[in-house]
C-alpha cells in the first residue's frame, strides 16, 4: 500500500501517544445543567489534541460520527502550527503562520493532522465513520494520509458537495464551485450506510396505485442503453410469453400465451434485465401490457416490471445517497445565513457550514442515536445539525464539541443555549442540556502535590472521583465515616485516604470493611486504597473493582517521610 512522506512524519507518528491527559475541568457557570458531566451533550474548550487525548478514556470505540472542518491550508487563514513535539525543526515552526510562500506548509499541516486522525481513529466504534471538509489544497494528502491510518479499504466516499454555485477562481482557470466530503468508516464491513427517502420528483413517477394502495411505476424489462445488445449477454436473451388477457407472465410456452422477444427500437435483439430463475422468483412484479410499436404504430405485448413506493408493510423506499451534495442548503451562503438568524443579523464566525451539511453526513453515518464527534467546532454548527435532527426524528443523538479559541464560549456554545431556546419541548429524549469543560493542566497527580504536601482528602476526592467517573463531584455528598465520596451512573465510589503517612502505610481495604461498606444504590463500588487483602472472590461477592491509590502519592509520601 502507497504511504505517505513528509517532513517531521517520524517525529509525529506516536506523538499521540506522548501527549499527557489533560485535566477537563467543568464550569458550571457555562453549562447548561445543573449537574456537569463528561457523560452530556459537551464542549470542550482548548486545543483538541490535548482535548481528544484526554476524553480517550471516556469515548474510546464509543463515537458513531465524527465530522471534521479542519484548516483547509489555503494559505490565508491565519493558521499555525502548535503542537509542542520535542525536536527543533518543530519548535522553529511553532507559532508561525502558515502562509502560501511556506515551503513546508503541507508537511506542517500532515503533521498537524497525523496525531488527530490517530486519536480520532481510537474514540469511533466499529459501526462509525468520520467526514472531513477539504478542499483541493490538501485533498491528495488527506486521502493518502487517512488511506495509512484508517486503511484503504475504509475508504467509504468521496462526496462532491457543491457549496459556492457562483464559482471560485482561486487561481485555477476554473470557476471552483465545490469542495469534498470525504468518508471513511471505522470498518467498512460493519458499516451500514442510511438512505434517504425519495424525493418528491420521484415519486410522482409512482402514479400508478396497486393492491392495497401500494404506489408502483412501471419499468419496461428490456434493457435500455450500453450493454443492451444480444451479442453483450447471450444468457439475457430468451423469450417470455404472457397471456394476453391476464398479463401474466410466463417462462414456459403454453398454447394460448404468446411469445415475447427482447427487442431493440431498431430491431435488432436486446436482451432482458432480469435472469431466468429472477423471473421464476419475482414472477408476481411482472406483468405483459401492449403498447404501440414505435414507426408503424401497431400494438404489441411488452414486459414491465411492477415497481413498488412502498415496500409491504407500507414504509416508502429509500434510496442511497449520491455522490453530489447540491441545492442552496448546502451553500455555504446558507451557513452563513443560518448563524445570522440565530446572532440577532449579525456574521459573528467566518466561515460556518451549512447545517445541512452536517445533517446530511450524520443520515448517511445511519442510526438516529450515538455520540458526534466534531474536534474543530467553530461556531457549533454540529451541535444544531444533532439537535435539530434529534427533533425532528426522535432521535437520540449526542454532541461533543471541541474549540480552542476563545470563543468557544461565545459563539461556540452560544449557538447551542440560542438552538436549544428555539426548540420545543415536546422530545423528553432531545437533550436540552450540555456541559462545557476546560482543557486544564497536564494530569500529573504532581500538580495536586503542591509543595511536596500530601493533598486533602476533598481534593483527592474531586480528582479521583472525576477522573474515574467523568462525572461532576459534590463535596458535599462526601462521608468520611463511610469512606464515601459520591455516586455516578455506573458506580458507588469510595477513597480510604487521610492526608497522614501513618494512615498511608498502615490502611488496606479488608474483608471487615469491605463487609461493613454501606449498601449504597446497589452499583458497583469502586473503592480507591492504599492495599488490599482481599481476593478477587470476595471483592466480586461484594460487587468492588478495587482502585490502588495513584503510585504518585506514595513518591510524595517519601519525600515527606
Ligand atoms: C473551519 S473552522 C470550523 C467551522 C465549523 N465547521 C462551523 O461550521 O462553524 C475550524 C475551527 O477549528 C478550530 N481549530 C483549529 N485548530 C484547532 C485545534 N488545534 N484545537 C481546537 N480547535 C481548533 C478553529 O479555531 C476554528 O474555529
């Protein structure tokens, strides 16, 4: 398989791997919920690779759709390469815009994107699948950059989405009127595509109404168009008779049936679409009518196939999505229209895509629930496509939402409380609220160990319980009799800690306290200690996935010893 080279790709190849968890602190203050939670529609502020990293034990195999909007690298958007990789060549690039005279601007934008796609890669599930915006300036790059992380043949689509009908120049000699969408799945087998209804235009063609008000069109049997000739499919090429009364349709000659040939308008033989044993088996969608010879205007039996609207049970067939995403909703004129109406008249973000867009990319990824990933959300076009979708389907949808600038509050989760404000209601399972967290310092439990000083036991509490959990801690809920520092959806969890090297060397999760744990809400309970002395089958028997306190604290505890 072709791979792709650049500068620095040696240096960036597992840099994904180097780059530390990053705290995600919650603001309460900016949510939209009482409770913050890891686990709710999100936005996370900060940079998403520190960002992408640090969800990794929450999300990983858990994203269904991932939609990406990244720099397109035209060599005017003001973009900078800014990932801390430890090698001067990389360090002289940090912090310098990209422009169009910058020889390496491709290796830098491969370097920026490499990292990304691999953690992207690691959050989807085996069902999921991810969409990237480009356009031509890194399109060649992106598709050999993603055939090497996500495999070739994970290569799902190309979709041309005609965003500028006016036409660009962009310094070509064409008036460039597109950019791409392109797709690839987590796994290409697992992957089941939606469909899209038909539209109006074709079902009008249904106007014929069958048994049981089924709409069907008819479909002549004979092949139109290439490869329509005796001579391309000998095997096509056989007679059917019908009855000319009944229509019915026959492979066999019986005295008072007549004889039909597949034949071409000037002639010639033609051959049938269907295969012999397809008209033993699907005999009942076929039915003989006459119709006027062409030229002399004589009547004759032709063959047509009976094409259902609606399938049995009365659900109207769908059809795949083409390769061509045209039509004003999804101009780019749209988008930007479309954050307008939300900001009051005002353009408060460049560049927003159309909502469309990304409703459409999250149809085509199927399924009306699961969680969307955008990692470059800009304005929060993502989180309108999901909740505007999940209103009108029922759906279930969940968005996280990554951005850096500081606008992720402003504008990026503006957007989200204003569409949350114009949606009714009336969906229980829409999910009118949303967390918003930060990107804090690298998660080194160092950080809590200000001053070589063991940290107290509610702020050891806070870090545990949310890092286990990724859920909001209520200090509150905290009894230290108990050793109980709070409940999340899955787990009841406990910390046997007291900021005292005695304590520390002197405490292990027993029998008698593992037996003298409160019952608490039934759920699993996960119990942080110095040690244990306790089995697996005791701690199965008394539903404890036991949690050895991080190795940090016992560094600092001699420090301090
Ligand atoms: C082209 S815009 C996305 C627009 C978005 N699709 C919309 O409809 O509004 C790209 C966004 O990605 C953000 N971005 C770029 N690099 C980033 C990074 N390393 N971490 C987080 N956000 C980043 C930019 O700040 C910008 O808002």
């Amino acid at each position: 398989m072709p791979s792709i080279n650049f500068k620095g790709k040696a240096l960036v190849q597992n840099f994904h791997l180097l780059v530390p968890y990053h705290e995600l602190k919650p603001v309460k203050s900016k949510s939209l919920t009482s409770k913050v939670s890891l686990h709710d529609n999100l936005v996370v502020h900060g940079d998403n690779l520190q960002a992408l990293k640090s969800l990794l034990p929450y999300y990983h195999g858990k994203v269904k759709c991932i939609y990406v909007d990244p720099p397109y690298n035209t060599g005017n958007e003001g973009w900078v390469y800014n990932d801390n990789v430890s090698s001067p060549m990389i360090q002289e690039w940090l912090g310098k815009v990209v422009d169009r005279e910058d020889l390496t601007r491709h290796d830098k934008w491969l370097c920026m994107m490499m990292p990304r796609l691999r953690l992207l890669r690691d959050l989807l599930n085996d069902e999921g699948i991810i969409g990237i915006s480009i356009d031509e300036n890194e399109f060649s790059n992106l598709i050999t950059l993603c055939d090497e992380i996500f495999g070739e043949n994970n290569l799902f689509g190309v979709i041309v989405v005609r965003n500028n009908p006016r036409g660009r120049r962009l310094g070509t000699e064409f008036a460039v009127e597109h950019e791409y969408l392109v797709v690839y799945a987590r796994a290409r087998e697992r992957f089941t595509a939606g469909r899209l209804p038909l539209t109006d235009e074709q079902l009008q063609e249904y106007s014929e109404v069958g048994a049981g008000g089924r709409r069907y069109r008819l479909l002549g049997l004979r092949k139109r168009g290439a490869l329509s000739r005796r001579e391309d499919r000998p095997n096509l090429y056989y007679p059917l008779y019908a009855h000319p009364k009944t229509g019915k349709v026959y492979l066999e000659n019986d005295k008072n049936l007549v004889k039909i040939l597949p034949r071409l308008s000037d002639g010639a033989d033609g051959v049938w679409r269907w295969s012999k044993s397809k008209v033993r088996d699907e005999n009942e969608k076929l039915i003989a009518k006459e119709v006027r010879r062409r030229g002399s205007g004589d009547k004759e039996l032709d063959i047509f196939e009976l094409d259902y609207a609606e399938d049995e049970v009365g659900e109207v067939v769908t059809r795949l999505f083409p390769s061509i995403w045209q039509g004003s909703e999804f101009n780019n004129e749209t988008g930007r229209d479309q954050i307008k109406e939300l900001f009051d008249g005002k353009s408060v973000f460049d560049n927003p895509k159309p909502v469309d867009l990304i409703k459409h990319f999250l149809l085509l990824g199927g399924g009306q629930d699961g969680i969307v990933l955008d990692p470059t959300a800009g304005s929060g076009t993502t989180a309108q496509a999901v909740l505007e979708l999940n209103n009108s389907d029922s759906g279930a949808r969940r968005f996280v939402l990554i951005e850096q600038e500081a606008y992720a509050d402003s504008i990026t989760a503006e957007r989200v409380r204003r569409v949350i404000n114009t949606l009714p209601n009336a969906n229980p399972k829409l999910g009118r609220s949303f967390s918003v967290v930060e990107v804090g310092h690298p998660m080194r439990l160092e950080t809590l160990l200000k001053a070589d000083k063991l940290p107290s036991f509610e702020d050891l509490a806070s870090y545990i319980f949310y890092t286990a959990t990724g859920e909001d801690f209520e200090a509150q809920r905290i009894n230290r009799k108990t050793y109980f520092i709070g409940e999340s959806a899955q787990f009841d969890v406990y910390l046997m800690y007291e900021p005292d090297l005695d304590y520390l060397k002197s405490t292990a999760l027993t029998l008698d306290i593992a037996r003298r744990l409160p019952k608490g809400s039934g759920k699993k309970r996960l119990v942080f200690a110095p040690t244990k002395y306790l089995d697996s089958i005791h701690l199965d028997e008394y539903r404890i996935e036991f949690c050895q306190l991080p190795f940090e604290i016992y560094k600092a505890v001699k420090r301090t010893a």
